[in-house]
C-alpha cells in the first residue's frame, strides 16, 4: 500500500506554489506527481508589500492575504490530485510551508510568520494538514531554521562520501552530510539566494529574475564591493543562524554604497557574486571535509551563479537531479516528509542545526473530513 503525503512550499523568491505528492512507502521516497501554481503580479506586489521590513499594514489586508493564499494552496493539492487521478482520501496529510511574511529568530521576542490559513486547505481539500512548522522550534530556543537539513539527511546521505547540500533559494542555506552517520549535521542559512538579484532586476530591467544569469553574466563583478557588503555582520555570526528577505533587502544594499552610481549590470554580477563566494566561504569554515555539493532550489537555473560557486570550490557541484529528486522539487517534498514526521509522532526539526534545546515535533493538526492518526 501506497503511504501518501503532500508537500505545499512557497519560499523567499515569492513566485509561487509548489506542490508534491510523495510515496514513503517501505521508508522510501518517491515522488508520485508534481505542480507548480505562479502567483499573479498582483498577489506578488501585494505579500511583496505586506513583508516589507517595518511596512504599515492594516490587519484587514493581512487576514484578507491569509485567506486568499489558503484558497490557493487548496487549489493547488486539488489540482495535483486530479493531475495524479489520485483521490484524496488516499492522503495521510498534507505538509504546508506557508509563505514566510517575517522571520526574526534573533529579536527580543523571537518569532516566524508565515500565512496561507491552514484551516482552508483542510477543508477545502478535505485531507488533514499540518501547519506552522517553525514556532514551534522558535519555543525550543532555536531559530525555526533551517528545517529542510533533516530530509536532506534521510534522502542525499551517503555512508562513504562527505557531502554539502546547498539550497538556493531567495536565501541560500547548507546542509553539511559527514558521511559518519553518528557526526553531527550542520546546517544554516549562508545569506542571500536570489533575492537580491531578483530585486535588483526587478528595479533595473522590470523582469522577475535573471534568466540563467545572463544579465550578471554581461556586468564586471566589482570585488571591492563585494568585500565592503561581506563585512557584514551575518557573514561572521557563527551557526546556528537564519536570516530572510527582510533583512536582505535593496536597503541593506543601499546603506553600504550608492548603488546608483554604478552601472547596473556590474552590480547584479556582483550580487551574484556575493551569493556564490558566501556559499562558498560557508562550506570552506564549516565542512572542509566536503567531496561533492548537491545544488537545489531556484537558483540551480542560473547557470553564471554555478559557474563562480564551482570556481571557488574544490570538489564537483552537482543538481540533485543526478540523485533522483529534481532541483525544483526538494523543498515542497521536505514538507510532506516533516508532516509525515509529526503525523507519527516524531521531531522534525534537528537541534543541532537550529539551536533549540530539544528534538520537537513540529507543528499543528488541522483536522480533514476523515481524520486518522498515524501514531505508531
């Protein structure tokens, strides 16, 4: 028989939903089917606003965005039902990520939000779903990220090989695999994915990303900038560490130069640049040790940024497409595994990678029409 779980994502890069129905069946994983819904320009520019550092929001419009983005995500296990002729009362449950509208692991009062009303999606599509994944961790004293690191070990761990999975997405994050399954995994965001060079293109050009990196491609990357910007203050906290988009924004651009004195071009090299040598820099400090780098996430289509990673790095950088999960899919299948984690009864986040104090099940249960426990 067949155990069948859903994964809903929709990360920094705020382009849209990703949704994957996964087989764990024999603690195997298999993707069954795949769908990807795109945001409307509209709903984009709308949570584009309402997470905006410091932005003023009503709490109408904040409710009125949860609601909506419920309604999607529904939508989109719906859709990947009918495109997979599988029904939904063959679903254990559904895992949703949410859309991150603030992340502050580091503030006084510590907290994560994310938006897209669970109760929705599990009324909607009539399948149990589990939400809320980071809070949490957050309550454990850790920083409700990264949680991806515990299914990258369980899928990409190899007994004779060392391995770095880097996920790049609006913010880039490793997983540090020692090939010794008794070592300790590491894993923490590195800093900016894509989304400053999304942003930057976005200003410049009026296009949502640099298509395979053709437009950083073009420009000079401008070293002496690049080393001021590295001089940040996240570069150099030790993990564990998280960050977002809302630190990692045009401002933060803009407080360390005028960025409107150089050519454009010559700045989205450099911001590729800065997401390529931080990555880089991250896995030379904290896994040496590494002999392959498996790239997942939106940014494996920019092929100029895996040119300077594989530059600046000392071992093969290769897609996980190689290894049997598509780049583009891994996130959306994490959350179907840490649903079927709490479902069971089980941590999902990794202390050691978020800093919390206890392995916790993470989580809550959103009741479908046909609840079942799958507690062993």
């Amino acid at each position: 028989m067949p155990e069948l779980y859903i994964g809903l994502m929709s990360g920094t890069s705020l382009d849209g939903i990703d949704a994957a129905l996964v087989d764990f069946k024999d603690n195997k994983v298999e993707l069954i089917e795949f769908e990807y819904l795109p945001f409307s320009d509209e709903i984009q520019s709308t949570i584009q606003r309402l997470s905006k550092p410091d932005a003023l929001i009503s709490l109408k419009e904040y409710g009125t965005m949860d609601t909506r983005l419920g309604v999607l995500f529904a939508e989109s296990v719906n859709t990947l039902l009918a495109k997979a002729d599988i029904p939904a009362s063959a679903v254990n449950a559904i895992g949703s990520h949410g859309l991150t509208i603030y992340h502050a692991p580091e503030i006084k009062r510590p907290f994560s939000l994310q938006i897209g009303d669970p109760n929705i999606i599990a009324e909607l599509t009539g399948i149990t779903t589990v939400a809320d994944f980071r809070r949490r961790d957050i309550a454990a004293k850790g920083q409700g990220a990264p949680l991806v690191p515990a299914f990258h070990q369980a899928v990409f761990h190899h007994p004779n090989e060392h391995r770095c999975i880097v996920n790049v997405g609006g913010i880039a994050n490793i997983t540090v695999l020692p090939k010794q399954l008794s070592a300790q995994v590491i894993g923490f965001d590195t800093g900016p994915g894509n989304t400053l060079m999304d942003l930057w293109i976005k200003l410049h050009r009026n296009l949502s990303y640099d298509k395979n990196g053709a437009w950083g491609k073009s420009g000079n990357i401008d070293h002496d900038l690049v080393a001021l910007l590295k001089q940040d203050a996240y570069f150099n906290t030790a993990p564990p560490k998280s960050t977002g988009k809302e630190y990692f924004s045009l401002p933060w651009v803009y407080q360390y130069f005028d960025a409107f004195s150089y050519n454009a071009e010559d700045i989205q090299a450099s911001l590729c640049f800065l997401t390529a040598i931080t990555i880089c820099d991250a896995i030379k400090k904290y896994a040496p040790a590494t002999e392959r780098i498996l790239i997942c996430g939106g940014g494996i289509h920019n092929g100029y940024l895996l040119e300077l990673i594989q530059q600046h790095i000392g071992c093969p950088v290769e897609s996980t497409e190689k290894y049997h999960l598509h780049p583009d899919h891994v996130e959306a299948m994490a959350f179907a595994w840490l649903a079927r984690q709490t479902m069971n009864n089980l941590p999902g986040n990794l202390k050691e990678v978020t800093g919390a104090i206890n392995s916790v099940i993470l989580g809550g249960i959103y009741q479908g029409h046909s609840f079942r426990s799958c507690s062993r």
